[in-house]
C-alpha cells in the first residue's frame, strides 16, 4: 500500500457534485487520517436537541447554538466532545489533534478543563472511511481538503460555513460558494 499523507485537522468540503445525502453541503474536520482510515465530524448539522438534554454537565461550557450536532452517519448513539483550547499545553482531559483544535474526554469532570477552553462542541457520531476510502472520494471528486481554522469548529452561524469556508479560499474554489442551492432553478 503507499504511503497517505495525513490530512489530520484539515477540513473536507464537499463538492456540489457529492451526491450523499449525508454530505449535501458538509463541512468535515478530519480528526484523524492514516493508512488505517479516517474520522471526522461534520461541523454544520446541528441538530434540535440542547446539549443540556443528553450531557448536563458540559452543557455551560459550549457555545451558540448549544446545541449537538449530528458529527456523521455513523455511532449517532456515541458522543465526541471537540474544544480549542490556546496556548502551547492542554488540559488533562483533551488530546491535540491539529493546531488549538482537539479532542475532549466527556468523562472528564467538566470543572478541570472548563477554564481552559476557549470552545467546545458536542458530535453525536461521526464520519467515518475504511483505508483507502477516503483517498477514492477525493480521486473522484467528491471534497475539497483546504485548511481549518479554530472559529471553524465554534462558528455561531453553522448553516452557513460551508460558503464561508469556501469564500475565505483563493481563485476558483471562492466562487463555488456563489454554486446555488438548487441549480435546476437557475
């Protein structure tokens, strides 16, 4: 097998041509990447249900909305806490996964890493790829992968990141975020 370049802590953005109803429009932050697969959680699908309603405790410590959000079609049952925390050294509790962004143990009392961070979103599930999987999507030209920011994980106004994520890129790829919702209307 070759060797895979990580795109840990990238963002994947999905191409209008992506036909998963899953993925319509996704914004992917990639947790981890390597020749055994990949995870990720979308970032723009909030979901109805508070924070307060599944997780008590850690519901204070997220931002707007405080709401879940639905991290992927797969394990909608398991929870996956995702915080910036600045600085050189994080919190016991959090693990690193690219720049300020990483991962938080929810069986952490919520006390010991609550001063730390600086935002905290909370996934039911996850997307997940089998090795080689994700590679084929991207032979095929299903995401774009460019570059995450921390305000990305946190951002206030989730049903629009996918166009800002895309207009903040340089060339060809800022106008995809002009693409209309349905272009059988244009």
């Amino acid at each position: 097998m070759t060797e895979v370049s990580s795109l840990t802590g990238r963002l994947l953005v999905a191409t209008p041509a992506l036909a998963d109803p899953n993925f319509d429009r996704a914004v992917v932050l990639l947790l981890d990447h390597d020749e055994k697969g990949s995870l990720g959680v979308v970032l723009n699908r909030p979901t109805p249900v508070g924070v307060g309603d599944i997780l008590g405790s850690w519901a204070a410590l997220t931002g707007e909305p405080d709401v879940v959000f639905q991290g992927g079609p797969v394990s909608l049952d398991s929870a996956l806490g995702v915080a910036v925390i600045p600085g050189d050294e994080g919190p016991l509790g959090w693990r690193r996964v690219h720049g300020a962004i990483g991962l938080v143990d929810l069986e952490t009392p919520p006390e010991l890493l609550g001063p730390a961070l600086g935002s905290l979103r909370i996934f039911a599930g996850y997307a997940g790829w089998g090795p080689g999987q994700l590679e084929d999507e991207l032979t095929e030209g299903a995401w774009y992968v460019v570059e995450s920011e921390p305000g990305d994980v946190s951002s206030p106004r989730p049903e629009n990141l996918w166009r800002a994520v895309l207009r903040r890129q340089r060339g060809e790829l800022a106008m995809i975020a002009t693409y209309p919702d349905d272009p059988s209307l244009n």
